[in-house]
C-alpha cells in the first residue's frame, strides 16, 4: 500500500537539512520544496531541443524523457479524456492524454485519508478523488465545482501551514469530508469510469519543457554577480552556479549545496577557477512569512556583501542570459 510523501509529514520544529552533492542536471529523484526566495521568480521555459550557449548551462534546460512508472489507475471522462495516475518513488504523478500521447500535468497537491480515498490535485485540472478499497479502484471523481472546502484543506500548501498540524487535521477531519463530500455534493464533481491499464506503459509520454528555477541572484558591490539555478521539475537538490562580471559569467564547479528542509536559510560551496568560496542565503522567520535576510560571499577568506537582484528578464539578459522567458 502507498504510503503519504513522507516530505509533508516533517515537523517543522526540526532543524533538518538538505544536502547534496551539486551536480549537473540530470533526471533526479522527485523534488523538494524551493526555498522563499523562488516563489514568484520568473521561470525559463527552453525549447525542447537543447539550447546552446549560456542558456544551455542553466539547470533543468535538457529535455528529460519520461515513462510510466508503476501506474496506479487510469480513468477516462464523458468526453473520453484519459487520465493516468503512477507513482514515482513516492511521489504522485498525472498525465493526461491527448491524441495518442500521454502528456505530464503537474501535481501541487496530494493526501490520503484512511488509506482508501487519494485525493491528488493537478494544476489546470482541479482535483481527482480516488476510491481505493480491497484492491480495487471503484470510482473516480474529477472535481471541478471548487465546491469541497473541507477537501482543499486536507491540501493545504505545507509551506505556510505546519505539516504537523496538516496531517492531524487530515486525519482528524478527512475522513468526515470526504463522506460528505461525495454522499451530498457529486453535482460538484463529475464521476470517471475505471479503464483497464493493461498494455498503457506502451503509450507515447511527453514530459515538462525544460523549465529553469531562478534560485538566487545577488551582486557584490564590485560589480561581480552570483546566479544560482535549478530545475524546476523532479529536482533532487542539484544546483548550478554561475559568477563573474555581467557579460563574463563562467559556470562553477558547485561542490555543496546546504538548505533546511523548513524553508530557512542556504549554504552554496563552489569553486572559482580553483578558489573555494561559499555563498550564504538567509531569511528572516517573521511571524506571518519568510523573508529574505542577509547575503554574503565568502571568497579567500575575504567575506564580501551580496545585494539581492530582481532576477527579471533585463538584469538576466544584462549578464548575457537571453532566454525564452515566461513569468510564473
């Protein structure tokens, strides 16, 4: 039996921390929670062929090819629409058919309530409700009223709510919800028929464009900046470096890359030409937020102030990044 994706259920008292290796973007285990700073950074859509140059250095610019990986059900609507959900590592994932091709969907949210009904939730798509019992996928529903305000809050966003307290409540409340919720409110939600998955790991699968996450970039007072990027999709902590004066970036061997897993501050070690230095991202854990905090470079022993830049598509391109560019 699947179990909750175990990322959702930390404590957010604990100081835990991510850290990895940084290597070069490859395909990765599922992701982890972006630190404070990437939320509203724009995002570098590449095209599907590999972009050459400075862009093409950027994580997460390669195509990934993707493939169903122990698919859990599959259920098609009126219209005939396919929707397949597996599951990768512990990780849920959708992908819906169009034509012959299944193509990704990204998953923002998932819980499950009494080990029989999963609820996934897909941007652009709303929520699925999965019964699951015995064995058996009995029903699917597709809710698309917005009408099941008990169920959005078994998927409340665990980075401003804490996990803890999240996973109490869905227990505590879940299972209630979910009964009223299709006992009483199925004009809000359209049910699927259950479809055979035999023979669909065949299928022709599409995954994300290639998708670029700012994750910091700061300016030191004499001119020389640091831009630190990650893929947006299946990221497994990797991150790619870049420092030098605008026009002159050069891509780094990154050696560490520190965060805690509560949103808090970052510890970036990477090598320029063969000198070590070590990049630190704070926050600041105000009462409603997490805010930026202080920055700095610590190059040869000499710690150097770093300011904060607006990572938009002039001050990108100002360092000689000119990428397709789509705000998130």
């Amino acid at each position: 039996m699947m179990k909750p994706n175990t990322e959702r259920l930390i404590p957010f008292a604990f100081i835990l921390f991510l850290c990895m290796d940084c290597n070069p973007p490859t395909a990765g285990d599922p992701g982890t929670a972006a630190g404070p700073t990437a939320a509203g950074n724009p995002l570098i859509v590449h095209d599907v062929i590999p972009e050459s140059g400075p862009c093409g250095e950027l994580a997460g610019s390669q195509y990934v090819s993707v493939a169903l990986d122990g698919i859990l059900c599959a259920a098609r609507d009126s219209a005939g629409v396919l929707y397949v959900i597996d599951e990768n590592g512990s990780r849920f994932r959708c992908f819906v058919a169009e034509g012959d091709t299944l193509h990704r969907r990204k998953v923002t949210g998932s819980s499950i309530v009494g080990e029989e009904y999963y609820f996934i939730s897909i941007e652009n798509v709303n929520q699925l409700i999965f019964h699951h019992q015995s064995g058996v996928w009995n029903d699917v529903y597709l809710n698309v009223g917005g009408r099941c305000d008990e169920c959005d809050s078994i998927l409340a966003d665990p980075v401003n709510k804490n996990p803890r307290e999240m996973y109490r409540e869905s227990i505590a409340a879940g299972w209630s919800a979910v009964c009223g919720y299709l006992d009483k409110e199925k004009d809000a939600a359209y049910k699927l028929s259950v479809t055979d998955t035999t023979g669909m790991g065949n299928m022709a699968t599409r995954n994300f464009l290639p998708t670029t996450r700012i994750e910091y970039l700061a300016r030191q007072q004499d001119g020389h900046n640091i831009l630190v990027t990650r893929p947006e999709y299946d990221w497994n902590g990797e991150a790619v470096v870049h420092f030098g004066m605008p026009g002159e970036m050069v891509l780094c061997e990154c050696l560490r890359f520190i965060r805690a897993l509560d949103g808090g501050s970052t510890w970036i070690r990477y090598l320029i030409d063969s000198t070590e230095a070590e990049a630190y991202f704070g926050v600041i854990m105000d009462t409603d937020a997490i805010k930026p905090g202080a920055a700095y470079n610590i190059i040869d022993g000499d710690t150097l102030e770093l300011e904060r830049v607006v990572p938009d598509a002039d001050n990108m391109s100002a360092l000689g990044f000119v990428c397709s560019w789509e705000t998130e």
